[in-house]
C-alpha cells in the first residue's frame, strides 16, 4: 500500500481496539481504493494497541512511516473452503474441549499431545478429503503449518475468542465438514454453555442466543437433550445417541476423557475414505421437515450403525507438542484387562472358538467350592442388551418400593426395532416396574433406555457399578448404539469376570434388599429370550436366571446364575463375538460352552 494519495492531515474517525493486521488490513484495502478514485479523504484508521505486544507492533510500524503490505490474491473459489475447514473449523474443534480442561489459550492447548493429536486427526481425516486441490498448497501436509502456527505462543490466541458468538459459527465453520466428531463438538459446546470448567471456575458465555442456550445446557440433568431442542440452531441431528453419550462422559471424565475415548478407538483401515452419505445437522428451513431429538435416536441415522462415529489416530505432530501438559489430568477410563496375570486358555474352549469362528470369554464358577473355569475372562466384550438386569438393579437399589408404581411416559419417536412390549402402550405410558418387566424379560429396547434415564443417563449405571465394586464395566450409550460392538471401542463393553461377578452379587448376594432381590430374580428366571443359550445346555428341569445380549460382530452373550438341583448354584458368564460386522452368529456357540461349563464344575 503506498501513501501517494493520502493527505497529511488525514482525519481519522476509525478507531480499532489493537494493532494486529487481519481486521485492519482487510478494510483498509477497501479504504485505499476509495481514496485512489478521490473518495473517503477525509477517513483513517487508528490502531490502539491494549496488549503489551502491541507496542513491539507499533514500534515496527512507525519504522516504516505506518506503511504495510497488503497482498490481494486472485479470487479463488477453493481457497476460501480450505480457510474455512482447516483453520476455522479447526478452532472451533479445539476451543470448547480446550477451555473446559482449564486451557485460556490456543498455544497452550495445542502443545499438549492428546489436544494436538485430536486437532492432526480433524485436519487429515474430516476436512482435507472435503476439500478440492488447492493451487500451490499441499493440503495433505497443510496440518503441519496450520498447527506449528497455533502452538506459537508469540499469537497468544484466546479460547474464549474461538469459544464467542458460537451460535453463528457452527453452522458456517464445522458443519459443512465434521462428521465423524460432530457429537463431540456440538456436546462439548452445551457442555461449555453451562459457563462452567471442570474446576468449577465461573467464566462469561458470549453469544447472541445467550440466554436460551445457557439455560438448556444447564438443564443436562433432568433432559440430556435440552440443547439439542434449540429451533434456531439444529434440525435433522441424527448424531443424538452419540452427543449423549459424550456429554456425559464431559460431565463425569471431561475433556480429556472424550479425547482419551476417541483415541482408544481403532484407526480406521483406510484413513483417506472419509464417510460419504451422512446425516447432517443443519439450521432450521422452512423448506426442510424437522424430527425431534428423541425421534432421531431411532428413526433417523447414518448410512450404518458401525460408523457412527469412529476414532482419530493418534499421529506424530510437528511442533505442536511438549513433554508434559498444564492442564488437570483427570483419572484414566478402566484398562481392556483386569489382570497381570497370563490370560487362562482351555482346550475344550479354544476348540469351540475354533469350530465357531468366534472369541470366547468365559467366567463360572461353582458357589458352593469355588472352583472357577476363566478363559480370556478379563478380556472385553461389548455387553449389549446384557445391561438390563444391572439398570433394573441400579434402579431398585436406588428408591424407595413405592417407586415401582411411578407412571413414566414417553412417545412413539422412542421406540425401535425392539420394543415390542413399550410398543403397546405408548398411550398409557408404563410403571417402573412394568418397564423393568419388558427390559429384563423382553429385552424392549425402550424400556433399558427408559430405566437409563430414570437413573439419569448411562453414566449413572456406571457409578452404580462402582459401588457394587466393578471398576471394568461402562456404559457410555442409549440403544440401539450399544450394540454396535464394534472391536477395540471400549464403550458400552465389559468382561466375562466383570459382569459375571456383577450378576452375582445381584442375584445371590446382598448387593439388593431381599425383597428387592427376589423381584428381580423372578424376572430372570421367566425371562422369555435366550431358551437357546445357557437354557439348552443345561439338563431339564434346572432353574436359570439369565439375561442375553446380542449384536453386531455376531455378539452373543449369557449371562446369570444356575441352579443345580442337588448343589450350589453356579455362576455362568459367557461372552463371544466375531470379528467381520455383519458375521453370521450361532447360539450353539454358547449353549456348547455352557454345557461343558456344567459338566466340569458338577
């Protein structure tokens, strides 16, 4: 810009709140151009610098007589995309989690790994392969600049500055891009409306819908979904279970425990296919037919159930990284085994994994002596519908009797595939102990997320599995996504020991009142699935209080307690799984293993 046409005693009404380029740069090219075809004389613009590394600015600018360069490139329609996925949406990703670990600003969140690790993964997996080629740029090694320049601590940016005027960026900036994350950046944004971090410091929410938003998010308990409800922002979401699911484990693990989650997950095999055909989240049209939040969580979801919402990897980063972080460390999720031990094998098990093509985990043992059959016993397998009987238990353990007759209503946009008990009255709602009823006999996937919710979200059953002593067994999500049971995705999973043990204590011991006790066994011995599991491999006429689950990767599971007529009861566990997502599943598998279970133990 040269100064050729400017006056000396220019009048200056702009007055702009730092010294920094971007603003500033971009109007006065306008400015410039005005005044070379003899318009807007009279105007300037002023600079006030309010930080201390505005003087170093202005020492640079007096230097050269206030003169800059300016450089306007060609209109390129693939370049403003690329600024508004990778450098945008990226902000956008980062801020919330960031800020909620206790993070204030951008280079100092970047520079701790797993933050940094999450950003790399967005850049590579969600926004590059959105992107057309880029003249001159090399965006599969653009991540390295564009994060090298967040983690510099001489741009001192403000999470909070990322974090304003949300409500307007979202549907701008990641919307368009994030698929895989959009669960976690809409559920960390609600988190972050609250106005307050994981150390309970208080900090200022900036937005125009202000008002309506923070007062949503801060109704997470009573209603998970209350920020999703917000008309002007969000319509088809159909990521609903999965921002559950994340702003609860925000609310018990917080940030780093949803980045730690993600990370766990394997990599995709192909990390350049990017999921294609998606629902999308998008502002509210006229022109465009909205379900509610609770409808989208069965009637409304991606191309398949298995990639939901898959992991990042966690790659090698470029100066974007230092050997310790600053920010809380909250404690790690429970590893995938529960003993140092080398993991116990029996021939006659490994031949029905050979003969079934599957994984086995199998935990019994005989009350009465104590001997035990264990093999890979304390590896993890998704539990699927097998959460049921321990919801009825947490629900139990936790009211009074008279909340058995508590009426709950819910709509048919709850139901699914499953629900073939709550189905029938939708009308009328149902009691609690009705609900229990349908979820432990019928296994009505309705009625398990119903229980869920009474307790107030899966995150809930978890801390009452804490209690009873299990430190292995999560649940982080409604149906149908539990059963997902995708390999290596520690969500919603458990081990053969973990919930054996759990189904024990329940059962047999004094983890429930015995009235309390003895309603939730009656379920489970009249239970009406599972009569070709653990039921065909035990002899006629034994007692077996059990309850099923079963998912993809040909998931099966068994799990309860058998009465021998002339012993001690037993305690049976059986889990197993495939490998391929759509593998065909066999119940001999488990009936087989639970006869040879009976067998050796009596």
């Amino acid at each position: 810009m040269t100064a050729d046409h400017v006056d000396d005693d220019l009048f200056v009404p702009l007055l702009l709140a730092g010294v920094g380029g971007f603003h500033r740069a971009h109007q006065a090219v306008h400015l410039d151009e005005l005044m070379r075809r003899g318009l807007a004389t009279d105007f300037g613009i002023c600079g006030v610098g309010v930080l201390s590394g505005g003087r170093r600015r202005k020492e640079v600018l007096e230097a050269q007589d206030h003169l800059y360069t300016v450089v306007v490139k060609h209109p390129d329609s693939t370049r403003e995309p690329m600024k508004l996925r990778l450098l945008n949406a990226s902000h956008q990703a980062l801020g919330y989690l960031g800020h909620l670990a206790g993070y204030r600003l951008t280079h100092e969140v970047c520079r701790d790994p797993l933050f940094a690790s999450f950003l790399r993964w967005y850049a590579v997996r969600e926004a590059v392969p959105t992107l057309p080629p880029v003249p001159g740029v090399d965006l599969d090694r653009y991540a390295d600049p564009l994060l090298e320049r967040f983690s510099n601590a001489e741009v001192s940016d403000s999470l909070a500055r990322l974090c304003a005027d949300t409500s307007d960026r979202i549907p701008v900036f990641p919307l368009p891009v994030v698929r895989e994350n959009l669960a976690a950046v809409v559920a960390s944004w609600a988190r972050y409306a609250e106005g307050v971090d994981e150390r309970g410091r208080p900090f200022e929410v900036v937005d125009r819908l202000r008002e309506p938003l923070v007062a949503a998010a801060r109704r997470w308990r009573e209603d998970p979904l209350a920020f999703l409800r917000q008309r002007e922002l969000f319509g088809d979401a159909w990521f609903v279970a999965a921002y559950t699911a994340t702003l609860t484990t925000l609310h018990t693990r917080g940030a780093r425990g949803v980045l730690e989650d993600l990370a766990a997950r394997p990599a995709p095999q192909n990390p350049i296919d990017a999921p294609q055909d998606r629902g999308r989240c998008r502002l509210r049209s006229s022109s465009h037919p909205r379900a509610t939040p609770e409808a989208m969580m069965t009637t409304a979801r991606p191309a398949t159930r298995r990639t939901l919402l898959r992991t990042f990897a966690l790659l090698p980063l470029a100066g974007c990284s230092t050997p310790q972080s600053t920010a809380p460390q909250p404690t790690a999720p429970a590893p995938a085994t529960t003993s140092s031990a080398p993991p116990e094998r029996h021939e006659r098990l490994l031949d029905l994994e050979r003969k079934f093509d599957a994984r086995l985990g199998v935990y019994a043992v005989a009350t009465g002596t104590g001997a035990t059959i264990a093999h890979r016993a304390d590896e993890r397998f998704a539990f699927c519908s097998a959460f049921k009987g321990l919801a009825a238990a947490a629900v139990l353990h936790r009211n009074p009797a008279a909340h058995l007759d508590t009426v709950v209503t819910y709509t048919e946009a709850d139901l699914m595939a499953s629900s073939a008990i709550t189905r029938q009255h939708v009308a009328t709602g149902m009691t609690i102990r009705d609900l229990c009823d349908a979820a432990v006999r019928f296994s009505d996937g309705t009625a398990g997320n119903l229980l869920l919710r009474d307790l107030g979200g899966p995150a809930e059953l978890t801390a009452y599995l804490r209690d009873l002593g299990d430190d292995v067994t999560r649940m982080d999500r409604f149906e149908p996504h539990i059963v997902e049971a995708a390999p290596g995705d520690p969500r919603d999973t458990t081990t053969p020991r973990a919930i054996g043990t759990d189904y024990r204590r329940i059962v047999l011991e004094d983890a429930l009142p015995a009235d309390d006790r003895d309603f939730l066994r009656d379920l489970l011995e009249r239970g009406v699935a599972g009569a070709r599991r653990t039921r065909a491999g035990v002899p006629a006429g034994w007692r077996v209080a059990n309850k099923t689950g079963t998912g993809d990767h040909a998931t099966l599971n068994d799990i309860g307690v058998v009465w021998p007529p002339d012993s001690a009861p037993l305690l049976v566990s059986i889990m197993s799984s495939r490998s391929a997502a759509d593998a065909a599943y066999d119940e001999a598998l488990v009936s087989e293993t639970a006869a040879h279970v009976v067998d050796a133990l009596t």
